[in-house]
C-alpha cells in the first residue's frame, strides 16, 4: 500500500495544480484536422507544493517533508492536491529544494506530477 503525504496542505504560496492534456493532432493538406486524445490518460495533474516549517517541531519539520519527498522519486503516494481530488503522485525528478530561511525556518519546495495506478 502506498504511503500517504500526511502534513497539512499549505497553500500561501497558491498550491497551484496544473492539468497537462496529451493530444495526438493530424493535420492534412487540405487544411483539416484531426485531433484526439492520446491514450486512456491523456490529462494528467502537476502540483507545485512549497511547505514551510520550524527544524525543531516535531509534527512539522520541513526536514522531515524533505526526507519523505526524496524517497518518493519512483515510488508513488497518496496526495490531496488543495480543492482536487486523491490521488497517486510522485516526486518530479530534481525538483525538491530546502531553503533554510533563519535559523530555525525551512522551506521546502518540489513538482509532484499525478501517477497512474489504483488507491487501495
């Protein structure tokens, strides 16, 4: 079963969620066009999440967030994009950041992008 993203969603920077559509297009000669989905997932979710935290809370260390995001580049987890619906997501490759903001802030930042599979 997978794992579940369990920190609370935190949305001041916007949780901005993006839907990218694969589309296969066939233009012909005479000015026509043919265009239609491509595949039976052709709209898939991407979400920016920044999530920001002291180093020494023990329920919301982004350090913690950070660990839990760089075991998730392969592996998919549950995740509830703010006002959107459950689903598999994991870690685009290379993008999660920690930024120290003081000595006792941090924050981290990442894409997720939406996997395909089966909540159990």
């Amino acid at each position: 079963m997978a794992e579940e993203y369990r920190w609370q969603l935190q949305i001041q920077s916007g949780a901005q969620t993006n839907t990218n559509a694969r589309v296969a297009t066939n233009q012909f000669g005479n000015g026509y066009e043919q265009v239609q989905e491509d595949g039976i997932n052709s709209a898939m979710r991407t979400v920016e999440l920044e999530h920001i935290g002291q180093i020494n809370d023990k329920v919301n260390n982004p350090k913690d967030v950070e660990a839990f995001l760089r075991r998730h580049y392969v592996k998919a987890f549950i995740f509830t994009p703010a006002h959107g619906e459950k689903g598999l997501f994991r870690v685009k490759a290379d993008s999660v950041k920690y930024s120290p903001k003081g000595r006792l802030v941090g924050i981290v930042t990442c894409t997720l992008t939406e996997a395909v599979g089966v909540l159990a």
